[in-house]
C-alpha cells in the first residue's frame, strides 16, 4: 500500500494451477473499481458464457446477468425476474426475430451462408424461407411451387394453379392464384403440395430461377436433387413489376380468351442443371417438335383458346400449349374436361409414357419450383 496504481494489498485467492498464462476463479470474482481490458495481443477481450439455454434462473438476485444463447444466436438480460432479448447479433434471417429482406440480403450480409430455411421479411410479413444460396452466386428466394398430385383429376382440390373447382366456361380464370395474393402450403413441403409464399408477391425481383423437383423431394434435398435447373439472367422482371404477381395481374393476365398468336415473354435461360437436349429428351415429342429449348415463357394460349401460365424451360413456338406448359385458368375446352389441371394435358396420350403427346414420368412426377432474386 504505497500508494501507487496496481499495488496489491493483499491476495486472498487459492491458485492451485497456473498454465498457459491463465488465472481460473472458482468462485465469484469481485471487482471494486473499473474491469479494464488492455487487449493486448488478444482479439476478444469480454466473452460471455454460451449456453443452449438460460445457465441459471432469472430471479431477483440475479438481475443484470448477461448470457448469449447459441440457439437462437441473442443476448440476454436478466431483468425484473425475467429474461429479455437485449439484441439480435446473429446473422440476419437466423431467427424469426431477425428476419432479412430476402435471400438475397442475407447472401449479401453474411458470404459464407449455405442453402437451407431462413426468416425473411420483404414487406409486411415475416416468413420461413428456403434459400439457394449457391448457384450464380446465391441468394435466390423460392416463392412458389406447382405440384401436380393427381393428373387424372382434372380440376379438383389439388389444381390450386388452374382450377379447383373443375373444368367450366364459368371460371376463365380459374382459381386466380397466379395473379392474385392468397398463399398455400408451406417451404418444407414444397415438393410434396402447392406452395405460394407470401414472397410471391412481396419480393421485388430482377429474374426468376425454376427447379424440377422430383415429387415428395424432403427440403434438405431441393437443390441435390432437382431433375432441371435454370435461370434468367437478364432482369425481365423489373419491367414487370418485380414479381410474377404483378407480371400476370399488370401485364399478362391468366384468363381464358386470348388467340395462340398472343404469346407472353419468353425470357432465355441460363442451365443450373441440365441442357436443351436434357430437355427435350423429357418433353413429349411432339412438344419438343413444337417448342424451343432453352426459355421460360409466361402467358400463353392454345388453340382452343384456353390460357397457360408458366412453359417451363422452353418457348411454345406451336399451339398445343397444353402438353408442355403448366397452369391456368379454369377453362380448357379440348376434350373437356381432360386439359384441366396444374399440369393440364401432359397425359394426353397416357400418362408418364413420353410418346406422342404425352410427358415422361420423370418430368410429369417433378413439381415446378419458382425462386427469385
Ligand atoms: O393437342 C393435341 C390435340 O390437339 C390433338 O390430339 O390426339 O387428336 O392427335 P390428337
Ligand atoms: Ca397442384
Ligand atoms: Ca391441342
């Protein structure tokens, strides 16, 4: 006690080991004054104890304590016998509660994401999504998906992009979900029933990119084993609106009526997975002697006038847009009701056979998968 700094009175710890230049306190360490830390040749100067859950009660006497959950990646405070969130320092998309605008900010916040579910908020609502986080770069949002679960149907509960109401005259639109704000299924099932997020028209975007996806894929798998992948990259989107919402609501509505000749864009894609010949070779034949590879082309008819939505992967040169194109309205008048459907008449020629007019199984058993960036 003589008066200057750092000069010890007297110690009352019990060292029993001193290695690495490493001093452990058992018990409680009480500090007087200020706890400086000088940071020399260290990087971290305060760590907090990591715990899967709270490492001790939050009662009154134990207000002030701080700890840093590794599950959901925030630090907590003991406050007024409670636990409070004290802030969000995970990365972006992490947590519910720390949502990033889309896969793409997340991508753009933190490089070394991996493909997976993430929180998103692009406008109003918080919501899971599933992010590829690899191809081109990464940061793609899937918004939507087309399952076909039973083509034999034709129209029924399962035909939530044409209709689920039958075939009818009445419904030229059919369901309307391709231009409208309603949301189904979730992202963990997308592979298994019709998915449409909430992203679907809240996320501006500048292109799209399309998995095929063999049916019943679990949400681990999306991307390992998707049958085609391909994506815009010219930015059509932004013309449109951002979305495929505004691009069918604004500008090329899905509705029974238009002439073969009035065909939507065919933007030209860029292959993930697959290739033109890939394609073709998983048509029908007489789609693939009708069509071009290497598209994706939005609103079109055919002969009968009835309205597709999406020709996956290529663009309908022809007019039996049925067999190669997906969704709708609710009116398909060849061979009604046989064209109805989300997948209408790729079994015109029975199904799964991949001759004349008809699909192969394995593209006809593959849900169409919409992501956007
Ligand atoms: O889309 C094909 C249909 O219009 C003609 O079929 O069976 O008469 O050759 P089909
Ligand atoms: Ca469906
Ligand atoms: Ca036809």
């Amino acid at each position: 006690n003589n008066g200057n700094d750092g000069a010890l009175t007297s110690w009352s710890v019990g060292i029993e080991a001193l290695s690495n230049k490493q001093v452990e306190v058992l018990g409680d360490l009480r500090v007087q004054g200020d706890l400086v830390f000088t940071g020399k040749g260290q990087a971290k100067l305060l760590r907090l104890q990591t715990a899967a859950s709270a490492p001790a009660k939050c009662d009154n006497s134990m207000t002030g304590l701080i700890w840093f959950s590794t599950v959901d990646q925030i630090l907590y405070v003991c406050a007024g016998g409670k636990y409070h969130k004290l802030a969000n320092i995970g990365p972006p998309g992490s947590t519910k509660d720390n949502p990033g605008a889309s896969c793409l900010a997340i991508k753009q916040a933190d490089n070394k994401v991996v493909d997976g579910l993430y929180w998103i908020k692009p406008a109003g609502q918080t919501v899971q999504a599933w992010c590829d986080m690899t191809t081109d770069g990464g940061g793609w949002t899937l918004v939507s998906s087309v399952h076909e679960d039973n083509i034999g149907a034709k129209c029924n509960a399962g035909d939530k992009w044409s209709s689920t109401k039958g075939n009818s005259s009445n419904l030229p639109a059919g369901d309307g979900n391709w231009q409208n704000t309603n949301t189904f299924g979730g992202v963990t099932g997308a592979a298994k029933d019709d998915f449409k997020s909430q992203a679907y028209f809240e996320l501006k975007a500048k292109d799209v990119m399309l998995y095929h996806v063999p049916n019943g894929t679990d949400v681990s798998q999306y991307r390992a084993k998707a049958l085609l992948r391909y994506h815009t990259n010219n930015g059509f989107l932004t013309q449109y609106g951002g979305t495929l919402y505004s691009l069918f609501k604004n500008h090329f509505p899905i509705k029974f009526g238009g002439a073969c000749n009035d065909k939507g864009p065919a933007v030209p894609v860029v292959w993930d997975k697959g290739s033109n010949g890939g394609i073709d070779a998983l048509l029908s034949p007489n789609t693939k002697a009708e069509s071009t590879p290497g598209y994706v082309q939005f609103r079109v008819f055919n002969h009968e006038k009835a309205c597709l939505a999406v020709c996956p992967g290529i663009r309908y040169d022809g007019c039996n847009t049925e067999h190669g194109c997906i969704g709708g309205g609710g009116w398909f008048p060849e061979g009604a009701p046989k064209q109805c459907g989300d997948f209408s008449a790729w079994d015109w020629d029975g199904y799964g056979t991949g001759k004349s007019w008809s699909a192969t199984k394995a593209l006809t058993e593959a849900t169409v998968f919409f992501l956007y960036r």
